[in-house]
C-alpha cells in the first residue's frame, strides 16, 4: 500500500513543469506530470482544471509577451502609429507563431487536441487572445490613432481571427499560412 501525498501543489507548479514540456516537444500526458510533481492525477486535474485548460493556459503564457514585443519591435521600426503600426505588429507576432517549432510540433503531433486547444472555449486560448487585443485595440481607439465603425469587442474577434485562419491554415483547410494576406484583411478590417 502506498502513502499518500500530502504534497500541496500551487497552479504555478504544474505550468513550470507544462512549459518545459511543451517547449521540449514532450506530449502532456497528465498521469507522468503528476508523478513529476509528486502529486496524485486527481490532486493535478483539480489544481489546472484539465488537460487542455492546462495546454491552454502553457500557449497563453507564451503569447501574452509575444503581443507586447510585436508592439515593441513595429515601434522600434519606426512603424507610424495606428493602423500601420498594428498591422505591422500583428504580422510579427503571426510570423513568430508561425515560427515557434513548439507549437508547430504540438499541432502536427496532435491535430485534434491542438484545434480544440487553440479554437474551442474550454481552454479559453482563443478568446484570451481576443481579450489581449481588445485591450491594443481600445488603447489605440483611446489615443485617437484608430476610427473604427465597428466596437472594440467585435473588431478585436474579427483582427484575431483573421490572424488565426491565415497563421492556422494548414491545421484549419490543408493550406499553406498567408501572413501577407492577413495583414491585407487586418488592415483593411481597421479601416472600416
């Protein structure tokens, strides 16, 4: 018989040990993190939730600060604020997720769980996403630097998944990802 553990485990803890996984290509198999952690499996569902709220919440952590540096490096170009340095931003962060072998790894392993992980509410990674540029959006729309006719809301659903249809397109229709057409409908999304 074994002892149980009385190990408490902090959410922080299973995303560490995620994160690793994942940058390292690893398939998250919750029972082998679990024992990683020296926690029970049940101990580890309750503390993130499940599986793919846990893939989710890893993807996150990564594009949170991809957005802001996207932002920093248009800047840095010299990118004219507003729609240009928007477009200009959502082009670098899609090429750095494009980019990212992790995530690449992720989606050709496992198709199924990437599609529902990246699209689907239960991990929550698309509508975080929206959030995160929801917030870009209203802060340009504050600064006077964009006009849109549409709501900040409903412009930053569209911005986003115009950039996921082209940066997801071999996941989503067998297709090659387009990053020059996204930046053609994202700005002219902005302009309307």
């Amino acid at each position: 018989m074994s002892a149980m553990s009385t190990r408490v485990l902090a959410p922080g803890d299973a995303m560490v040990a995620a994160r690793r996984w994942f940058l390292d290509g690893r398939p998250l198999d919750m029972q082998s993190l679990a024992d990683e952690l020296a926690v029970g499996r049940a101990t580890l569902y309750r503390v993130v939730g499940s599986r793919d709220r846990l893939l989710g919440d890893v993807l996150v952590s990564f594009a949170r600060p991809t957005i802001a540096a996207s932002l920093g490096r248009a800047r840095e170009r010299g990118t004219a604020p507003g729609v240009d340095r928007l477009v200009d931003a959502a082009k670098i962060m899609n090429r750095a997720v494009i980019d990212f072998v992790p995530l690449r790894t992720f989606v050709a392993a496992d198709p199924e769980t990437a599609f529902r992980v990246l699209f689907m509410p239960t991990a929550g990674v698309h509508l975080r996403i929206v959030a995160a540029w929801q917030q870009v959006l209203g802060d340009a729309l504050a600064c006077g630097e964009i006009r849109p006719t549409a709501d900040v809301e409903r412009l930053a659903y569209l911005f986003v998944r115009i950039g996921e249809s082209m940066i997801h397109a071999d996941l989503l229709a067998g297709r090659e990802p387009d990053l020059d057409l996204a930046a053609d409908l994202q700005r002219s999304l902005l302009l309307t």
